[in-house]
C-alpha cells in the first residue's frame, strides 16, 4: 500500500521562522540514532500523538520505511503543508545534497504513535 494524501495547502512560515532559519544546520533526520559507520546512517522517527519534529534538511540519498503506521503532516519550507496516511512498509527513496537539501518538519497528526526506520546513504 501506498501513502494516501489527505489534505494539501499551505501555512505561515513566519510561525516557524526561528526554526526554519537554523534547519539548515538541523542534521537530526530522526528522533534517535540507532546505528552508523562510514557507509549509512540509520535513524528512528518516533511521535506520539500531537508530538512534532522540528524542521531539518536532507543532505544525503536516504530511504524511510514505515515501521508502525498512522497520519503525519509535513511542511516543507516553501511553505506547503501535506497530510498523508501511512501504512507499515510504506517506503520512499529521496536523494538530496547539500547544494540540494530538502528542509521539512514532521507532526503526527493522528491518534496513534507512528513510527518510521530511515537511512541514510553516506558515500
């Protein structure tokens, strides 16, 4: 199964202004670090309900695996804002550099924990 979209729209950046402007130094693409060495970099996203992680950028190809699912809500920093409903095994590769990162935050937005496995790709 595939992520479905819930809703898309957009939001004030200025709520987010402190964070946006440090994001770019924000490496912490998960909520612990469970493993790395010169090759990967492999990460926990864990949130409670109504729990948010605050904006950071991808500098890296990385790949997420949805471990338990639920509804989260991502703002990107161009000022969107979607919100989808994850299934566990839902999974998505991304490259990025960091002439290229992509800055977003992540809210669980829905009842449940939600639980994501992401990788990072190092060389």
């Amino acid at each position: 199964m595939a992520t479905t979209i819930l809703s898309e729209g957009s939001f004030d950046r200025g709520d987010y202004a402190d964070e946006l402007d440090a994001a770019p130094g924000n490496l912490d693409v998960g909520t612990r670090l469970w493993f790395e060495n010169g090759r990967i970099r492999v990460w926990e996203v864990r949130l409670q309900p109504g729990e948010r992680g605050p904006f950071h950028a991808h500098t890296r190809r990385y790949f997420w695996t949805v471990v338990d699912g639920g509804i989260g809500r991502q703002r990107t920093a161009d000022g969107t804002v979607i919100t989808r409903e994850y299934h566990v095994g839902d999974t998505n590769y991304s490259e990025h550099s960091p002439a290229e990162p992509m800055i977003h935050d992540f809210e669980n937005a829905g009842e449940t924990p939600i639980r994501f496995v992401t990788v990072e790709l190092l060389d």
